[in-house]
C-alpha cells in the first residue's frame, strides 16, 4: 500500500498518528472517480453506436463529490477512500486539495483508479457506468485503521460504490459516536445493521424502487413511509427538479421541500452535493427540512453548470430558496 503522501506501507490516516484527530464536521466514506463524460444528441439503446462529443475528464465519484461540495460550502470535511498510483488519481486528489477537503485518509495503489463512463443528452440527464478498481479495494480493515478519525466526525456519510462490508464496517466503528448518513447508490439491498444507522437514509426516485420493491406505490410520500417501515432513523427522498421530501421517523411527519426553478445543463453529481450539504447541515443541528431546503438550494446550483465538482457552488452561488 503507499499512501497518498508517497510513502510506502501501512501508514494510518491523520487520526492515528498520535494526538488528537481532526474533528470534521463531515467525514465522507465512499468512492472516488474519474468521470469521462461525452455529450451526445441521444443515448444509445442496445446493440447501438452513436457519435458524440469529444471527451472530458472530470474528478467525481460519489464519495469524492460529497467531500468537495461540502467543502466548498464551508464545511471542515475528510474523505476516506481509495484510488489509483496513476493519473485519475493523481486529478482526484488535487480536485480534493484544491477544494480544502482533507485527503490524509486517502489511501493509493492495488488496482486502477475507479472510473466513470457517463454519457450526457441535451435534456442534461445521463447514464452511467461504473468499473469500480481502486474503490473495491476499500476494506474494512482500513476503516478500522482510521476508527479515530470516524469516530471525531459529526456526521459520517456513505454510499455503496464501495464493498458493502466497509459501508457495515464504518457504521460498526462509529457506534453512534457521530450521524451516520447513507445513499444506497448504486442500489442494492441492505443489511438491518445499516438501515437502522440511517440519519438520513437519502434515496432518489430510482433507489427509492429498488429499495421497496414491488411495494413502492405510486407516490413519494408513501415511499417515505415505506422506507421509515425498513429501519432508518429518517429518511429523504429526492425528486429532481420536483424537490425533495423528508420524513421523520420519530414523528412519521413528511415533509415537502420545494426545489429552486433553474435551467438544468448536466444533472451528474445533484444528489451528491444536495446529500453533502443536507449531512453537514444535520450535524449542525438543523432540522430536517431546513437542512433540505437549503440542500435543494446546492442541489439546483450544481444542475446549472456541466460536470460534477467542478459545478459545485461555493454560498454565494447558491439560488434563493423555492
Ligand atoms: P444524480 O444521480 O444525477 O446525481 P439523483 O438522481 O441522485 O442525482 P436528484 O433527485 O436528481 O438526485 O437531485 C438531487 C436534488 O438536486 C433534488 O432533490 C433537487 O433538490 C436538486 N435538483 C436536481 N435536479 C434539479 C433541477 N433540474 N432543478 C432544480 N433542482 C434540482
């Protein structure tokens, strides 16, 4: 293993080396990407080939999305990841830098790192594919080697592009010490242990099916119930340009949170600076529709520009509320 900073062998992350961790505001556990995206007239079905634009390689993945928008909305965030010793790499940790995520916690080498092959329509939706590499290298065992600095984290936040087992192994080590926040994307099933932990579970439309299965009916609030029905703490279910809905499982209240009108260019990366932003802004104490309100707000900045971190709004960018 060598670490980010050039060294070789089993360093651990900034939290182990003697002293206090670092107390971030938000810890992201996930995937980091190099996303190489081609604009095309459509996307194409099976079987078919269509020309597109020429290629543009932007930093992304789920993991290192979350981490740069919180960042550049201000909050104190770390990344824990995995990536390549190669150049996707190397872009990936200078997007982190530049945006003042704290990247100790990144560790290198063992496979390539993660890409994805996205392509654009002029509508501004996508499809995606993801090969995983240095992202399914992420174990649990390095969460472990980094319990410090995930236990001194408010809020720790998770997706699935990396092995389910690390997702259950960081929720084992937080033990509640901090929020724990999950997207389960791309969407799958989940074991008890990490739906009960969920404070959000965040899903959108897609996610939200997959989870509930042939009983998701017809309407969104109901998914929100019926997602409260699996165990999460809370829940929040993301609408596009519809918004977002909130539901408290204490209260079973559901709430409606309106999204800013925009004109969407590329919609890669929304629900990750919408999750970011709503994770930073629970563990500040927010409640959960200010939180998604102002999530919304991050959500419908970053649909206005093309590419993923790079779209991603410092405050000042940010739409007025609905
Ligand atoms: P993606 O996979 O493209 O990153 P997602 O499907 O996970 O996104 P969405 O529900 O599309 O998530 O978007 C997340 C949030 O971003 C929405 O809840 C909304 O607040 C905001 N948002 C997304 N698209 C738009 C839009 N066209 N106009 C305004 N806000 C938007």
């Amino acid at each position: 293993m060598t670490r980010t900073d050039g060294t070789a062998g089993a360093a651990a992350p900034a939290g182990e080396r003697g002293g206090a961790p670092d107390a971030f505001d938000l810890l992201v556990v996930g995937s980091a990407n190099a996303d190489l995206v081609v604009r095309v007239e459509r996307r194409p079905g099976a079987g078919e080939t269509v020309l597109g634009s020429d290629l543009a390689v932007h930093p992304g993945g789920k993991g290192a999305n979350q981490a740069v928008a919180a960042a550049r909305l201000g909050a104190r965030t770390a990344l824990l990841a995995r990536v390549g010793d190669d150049a996707h790499g190397r872009l990936l940790l200078q997007a982190q830098r530049a945006a003042g995520v704290a990247v100790d916690g990144v560790l290198t080498g063992g496979a390539p790192t993660g890409v994805a092959l996205i392509t654009v329509d002029p509508s501004g939706d996508n499809s995606i594919v993801v090969s995983p590499g240095a992202n399914a290298l992420l174990t649990p065992g390095d969460i472990r080697s980094a319990a410090r600095l995930v236990r001194a984290a408010r809020v720790v936040s998770a997706q699935l592009e990396i092995p389910l087992a690390t997702v259950v192994e960081t929720v084992r080590v937080l033990g509640g010490a901090g929020r724990f926040v999950l997207n389960p994307s791309p969407a799958g099933p989940l074991p008890a242990e990490v739906l009960t932990a969920c404070d959000p579970l965040v899903v959108n439309e897609h996610e939200a099916r997959v989870l509930l299965g042939d009983g998701a009916g017809p309407d969104p609030a109901g998914w929100a119930r019926s997602l409260l029905a699996l165990g999460p703490r809370s829940v929040v279910v993301t609408l596009g340009a519809a918004g977002a809905l909130t539901a408290d499982g204490r209260t079973g209240v559901v709430e409606r949170v309106a999204a800013p009108r925009v004109s969407a260019v590329d919609t890669t990366g929304a629900g990750d600076a919408f999750t970011a932003a709503l994770a930073w802004r629970l563990g500040r104490g927010e409640e959960p529709a200010a939180a998604a309100r102002y999530a919304a707000r991050v959500g419908a900045a970053a649909v206005t520009r093309p590419g993923a971190q790079e779209a991603y709004p410092v405050p000042a960018q940010l739409p007025p509320p609905a």
